[in-house]
C-alpha cells in the first residue's frame, strides 16, 4: 500500500505537505511546481486516497473569539471591531464554527471549554494566557505584545510607527510635540505597557525635546481626547503638534482646538493613529497611521487554520508593519 511517505519521498517534501497538498489545503503556501510534482507523485504510485471524514473536517472544528471589550464598547472603537472582523471572514471561508464570546460575559470562561482552537483580541492577563492553554495550545493572542514567544501573537510595528510619525513633525519643524494617549489594563488590574508612549519618550529623550507637561493619558475615546486636550490648552507655551495614541482621541482635541479657536494645522498639527475611515472626513483630513487591522485578525484566523492541521504547535510572532498616511492635519512651521 503506497503511503504518505512515500509520496513524499520522491517528490522531495515533507509528509505533512503532501498530506495538505493532498486535500487541496488553501491555506499552504508552496510554489506550483512543488504542487504538481506531488500530485504526480501519487498518481505514479498509484495512491488511493480514502473517502472518510477527516477527524477535523472544518465543518466541525469550533473556533472561538474572546473579545476583551464589551460588546458595547467594541462598537464604538473601529480597531478592535476591524480586527475581529478579519478573522471572522476567513474563518467563515474555511468554513470552521465561529463562537464569538465577550470577556464580560457570565461564565465566559466556561464557553471556551471545548473548543478546538481559541483566538483572543486584546490585553489579558498572565493567569487568563495560562488557562487558555489548558484548553488548546492551538491559540492566538492578537494586539498583545508579549515579553517571551511561548504562544502565538499578531502585533503591529509600533516603534516604526510612532517613529515615522514622530520623524515627520521633526522635519516640519515642530520641536514643542505633545502626546495624548489612553491607558490600559489586564483583567487582574495591571498595566499594560504601551509601546506608543515608551517609543514617544524615546524619541523626544534622543532629540532633547522631551516636555512630560506635553504629555496626558487618560482613555482611548473621542470623549477624552475633548477633555485632554482641554487640559493641555492650559500648559504653557502650548505644543505646536500633537500625536494622539488613535484617532478617536485625535478626533476628540480637534473639536476641542476648533471651539477654542485653534486652528489646524496652522496653530497645531495633530497625528492620529489606526487611520480610522471617519478619518478622512475630519475637518481637516486627518494625517494618521494606517494600522492593516484587519489583516491582523486575518493572519491571527490563518494561523489557527495550520495549526490545526499540525501535530505540534510552533509559536510564532507576526509583526505587522504600519504606514503614515499624510493628509492636512500637519504643516511647515
């Protein structure tokens, strides 16, 4: 009886390959020759493939999404909402079940209990990661920067990001820059570290600019951009440019700028971050930092569809790079 390894013997690929390639796996990347030269393979030696259900036939893998938001709050921040998206999408193609449950929830944790596969959106804490790997090692954390590779993440390139951003300002000449950003927490109350101060702190220590009266945290909403930046109009010499941690709070301080009779960018160039649609529709279009989002969910739901064909799970992290998108929030000074 010919088998799978043997196939992959003579056409030079590992086993589980030609197992994928075998049962036309969308998912495996591999050049078409490498494709043909299995199927030829096969029907050389005259492989017959049995006509049994698969024990993880997709149609009966369940995969699970635990949101860190609350539904309600999900609906008002477009990142986490596009990056939950992307992954339902492609699950959805792979045909999987989707089971979408929301940390808030009573009893969330018991929902998860058998699932096949678990992709978390969001911060959670250390002991919620270790008990989702009680229940599948078969696990994807996306938008959580984690300090060791022991399970898998999809993150965004931060620190190139606030860069590029940051960089531009520079060259505009805007030397007095401010930062309004949220704050964050894990389930058990933590802090969670977030790279876009720590790389804003940096760049201003590097070029001797650093002002902490520049600096406001509160939380990631259009609500608290209005309030911070009606705190920082009090600083003085106010700053000449802002970056904002997302585009909800840039939106917020451009209202608060407007009705304070600040102009933009003439008085002050703002920057957002994630490139939020509404965002072009600002007054001005605001200059942001594209976020691929959805991608991040998408390459998030990818993995879990090969890891759930693997033996052994590999973790990995995927940095997903950003881009500056300028507009006419920003000007020369």
């Amino acid at each position: 009886m010919v088998t799978l390894k043997d196939i992959a013997k003579k056409a030079g690929v590992s086993t589980s390959a030609v197992s994928r390639i075998l049962n036309y796996d969308p998912t495996l990347q591999v050049p078409e020759t490498t494709r043909n030269k299995v199927f030829n393979e096969a029907r050389n030696l005259g492989y017959i493939k049995k006509n049994v259900k698969r024990k993880n036939a997709y149609e009966n893998i369940k995969v699970g999404i635990v949101q860190w938001y609350t539904i309600d709050k999900e609906l008002t921040d477009p990142f986490y909402l596009s990056i939950r998206i992307g992954a339902e999408n492609y699950l959805s193609k792979m045909n999987y079940q989707i089971f979408r449950i929301f940390r808030n929830e009573n009893n969330y944790f018991n929902k998860i209990q058998n699932l096949d596969a678990i992709i978390c959106i969001g911060k959670f804490s250390k002991e919620e990661i270790a008990d989702f790997r009680k229940i599948s090692d078969r696990i994807v954390f996306l938008d959580m920067i984690l300090p060791k590779i022991y399970v898998s993440s999809v993150t965004m390139d931060v620190e190139n990001a606030v860069n590029d951003a940051l960089e531009y300002l520079w060259n505009l000449g805007h030397r007095k820059i401010g930062y309004l950003g949220g704050k964050e927490y894990t389930s058990d109350n933590e802090y969670y570290k977030d790279k876009r101060i720590i790389t804003f702190r940096n760049f201003c220590n590097k070029h001797n600019i650093l002002n902490e009266n520049y600096i406001i945290e509160d939380e990631f909403t259009i609500e608290s951009g209005y309030s911070m930046l009606q705190k920082l109009l009090k600083t003085k010499p106010m700053p000449t440019a802002l970056f904002c941690a997302n585009d909800l709070i840039a939106s917020g301080a451009m209202r608060a700028a407007t009705e304070a009779g600040i102009k933009i960018p003439e008085d002050l160039s703002i920057i957002g971050y994630n490139n939020d649609q509404g965002t072009v529709f600002t007054n001005p279009p605001l200059t942001t930092v594209n976020v691929p989002s959805a991608k991040m969910g998408e390459f998030g739901a990818r993995l879990i569809s090969i890891y759930l064909q693997e033996k052994r799970v590999h973790p990995v992290n995927i940095v997903v790079p950003c881009e500056l998108v300028i507009r006419e929030s920003c000007m020369q000074i």
